[in-house]
C-alpha cells in the first residue's frame, strides 16, 4: 500500500471532524490526530477520569471509539472529507491492562477500494510493554 | 445453557452499575436493563442527540459501546457483583443504519467458564426489518 | 428476516456445490447439507479422523471451514446458484472442545443486501452442553 | 514484544509438527515454515490446485487455516513444544483475490501471556500490490 497518498492534512481533518462530528468525539473527547502519513493516521486519547472504569483502568468502549475513529481519520485522510463512510465491522482484542495516561493509536490502510476500506489499528501507550489492543475495522466509502 | 440461572435481579444490577461504574455509562448514559433471564440481559439504548452522527444515524461506539454493557450485565447477571470482569475481545458487525429511535441489545451466554464468557449480541430496533448489528464479545472473569 | 424465502432446495445446492466446488470440500469433505429454510441452512460435518488435531479434537481449521461453507449454503439457497459470491470477512470463537463426533452448524442470514450478506453460525454437538463455536461471516455478492 | 526470544528452530518446529500434527496439514500441505524470529514466525502456503476455488483463486479455508497454523507455529517457538495450545479465537478479514501463487503468512505475537497468547497475522504474495489478508488470533495456552 505504499502507493496511498493522503489529500488531506492534520489540520483539515481537525477542522472537518470538529464541523461534522461533534459527537463523534463521544467517548474521545480529548482525542487529537497526530499525524497522518501514506497509508496511516497516528491518534492520541488523551487521559480523562471519563475514561475510566472500576479498577482505575481505561474502559473498552473508550478504546473501541479509538480505533474507529483513527481508522475514519486514516480512510478520510485518503479520500477526502467524506461524511458518509460508515464502519461495517469492528474487531477489537484487548492484551494488557492500560495504565491511567493517553493511549496512542495508529490504523494503517491495508485495502483502500472503491467500495470498502480495511485497516489495522494498534494501541500502545508511551513506555508500556507492548501493544494495549489491537483492532481490525472495514469501512463502507460513498462512490467517488 | 439452559442451566444458567440468574443471581442477580434487573434492580440489583442497576445499582450496582450506577454505585461502581458511573463512568461505564460513557456514551451509553441512557442505557437501561430492561430483562434478565436463564443466559441473557436485555438492554435498551434511549435515543438521544448525543449518540448521533452524520447523516442523523446513531454511531457505531454507541452501539460497541451497547454491546459491551449488554454482555458485562449478562455476566454480572449470572456470576455477582464483580467489578474486575473485563473484555478481552469484541467483534461487531453493522447490517442496517439505525433510525433515529431506542435501540435493544440482548447478550446472550455462549459459554460462562471458569476464566472466560463468551456470548452473542443482538441489536435492532422495535419495527425494524432486522438486526441493526451482531456482536460477539469475550469477558475474561475473576476466579470464584 | 422473516421475508427471506430459500429458491433452492437441499438437492439444488448439494449438486451444485458437487459441481462447481469439489475443492471447497477439502477439510470437510464429510460435510452434507441438512436443512435450508427462511434465512438459514443447516450443515453436518461427519467425524473423520482428517479432523482431529493432537488431544483427540476436532481441528479449529475444520471448523473454520464448516462455518464458511454454512453461510455460503445459506447465501445461495437464497440468491441462486452463483459461484462468484467470496468471503470478505468470518470472525469464529471456540467454546467447548469437541467430542470426537459430528458437528452440526446452523448459519442464520441477519442481512441479505445487494452487495453484502451477514449471517451468524452456531456450531453444536448433539447431547453436548452447548455451543462448540459461533462465528460471523460477511460475504460479498456479486449485483442480480 | 522486542523481549521476545524463540527457544525453538525452524527445523525443530517442522519436526515436531510433522510427528505430532500430521492432521493440521489439512488445507495446508504444502505449508511450509520459513522462518523464526524474536516475537514472530513466518510461513508459505505452496500454491496447490486443491486449494483452489471457483474463479480459480485460493480459497478463505486454506488462507484460514494458514493464518491458524502460522500462529500456532509462532507460539509454539517461544514456549517451545506443547501440543495442548488451542485456538480460542480467530479474525480474518480477506481484501484482495490471491493470484495462482504462492501465499506468505507473518505471524506476530503481541502479547504472550501465561494463559493467553495474542497475534496478528498479514497475508500477502510476491509481487502483489498489498496485503491479501489480515487475521487476529487467541490461542489458550497450558500452564508452563
């Protein structure tokens, strides 16, 4: 996939995503694109008592909203900004516990065609032993 | 599974969720246990603003987001009140944009192990023509 | 899914997959077709000792296969006779280790559209105490 | 992942595959590894008539059971030769039609755990303009 090139900047993204999807940042609020590069978007959860559950531990479903949201980031990064994609299936593996900071999350395009996306997203946090989760999303792109 | 038994009733598992996991309620926080049974939780998203994206659908991490407190009640339901169960992975699939109205999820026990539960959700809309989205979702439970 | 009527029977199907898939028997080749019906096909893996793996059990693979020829049973018995039809996607948790026996697979339609299909497979054993495996399952279809 | 050290070689997990395994060939008989590295295994899937599908191209199965398999072998090379590790999960997601050629599977581990192991594994052929598939894998692992 190293022919993908992105049509759009980390600043247009931010500025189509705060216009489009206020609520989308359910969940994510303090998410921010990092970067977004040929194939790639890179987002931080920046850490928030919201985010927490019992335990002290950042809850699933805010890791979840995570990987769909930078898969979105990295599809529209790519295709421009399309309010009209929709994730189709989302598949998450949790592997170690996070520890209470921001949580790094990088999708990679792994199929961009004219009807579906597909990406692989990891999580990590900075110092952490390994991956916090993994995820795989399809998402269904309108006609261009 | 037909001989799984509830321990827990629809009024002890709301208050337990409203006293441990305020928090959990995260872009769910209309989510009420409406049924409890022999291997199954019923729950009901309320539609609301908040869970609204582009294109006036509900969003796919207010339905992950479902997904997962569906299956955690069933779980609770049917082993106490634990706080430490956790997700170890969820898979989700999105079969129909959701009209702007309450959304109901039933978690169903595939299997309730000695460290893993497995089980099957489904989520659709009263008078819709099928499910709005499957999910399967594994808990990784506290010895007992 | 009510509305969904079969348009080819068993019989159909078999010969039809006998024609056109000798190879998509390879890892179940014992594989017969039970049942079709609104929205489901039902399928048998005969035991043979090709699908056993160390430990006396039935292979994951064997399973993986029995869950993807499952849904594309139940694809075409409600679409017709159409070789094209490819997975894109199949998600499968294992549950229970299987006894050295048949198993049965049931793949239920949650979305027959015109691009993709969804359906769900749940795999028993009869006598056992529940589920062996459920799967997910997308197919994309080619435009009728 | 980068503490992660192989205790096995390519030629000692072959050997013990071939003695232990003669059954997990099934849909991969032509399955070969190639090699083992700190947190990862890789293997090659021959190209073989029988695992081809209508269209002529290789069939979800066989690239299923490759993405178990390299999996297995990947775990297998870090906690050395147990045969009692079972798949309890496995994703794939399938984006490109494979040409009548030979498939390269890389598994890596992200987490190795004491009951669980979690991987990703990339598909993909010589040559080819990106991925053909991408699954995610859980084995359960005995008590070491």
């Amino acid at each position: 996939m190293a022919d993908l090139v992105p049509v759009m900047s980390v600043g247009e993204l931010e500025a189509f995503m705060e216009r489009e999807f206020p609520q989308m940042r359910m969940g994510a609020d303090t998410t921010t694109i990092e970067a977004v590069g040929p194939g790639f978007a890179r987002l931080r959860l920046g850490f928030s008592e919201r985010n927490l559950r019992p335990g002290g531990t950042i809850s699933g479903p805010a890791m979840m909203a995570l990987a769909d949201y930078a898969m979105y980031a990295a599809v529209l990064a790519h295709i421009g900004p399309v309010g009209l994609a929709v994730t189709t299936s989302l598949h998450i593996d949790f592997m170690r516990r996070p520890a209470q900071a921001d949580i790094l999350a990088e999708a990679r395009l792994l199929k961009l065609g004219r009807a579906l996306a597909v990406g692989a997203i990891e999580m990590w946090q900075e110092g952490g032993e390994g991956p916090v989760a993994h995820a795989s999303c399809t998402y269904s792109i309108p006609p261009r």
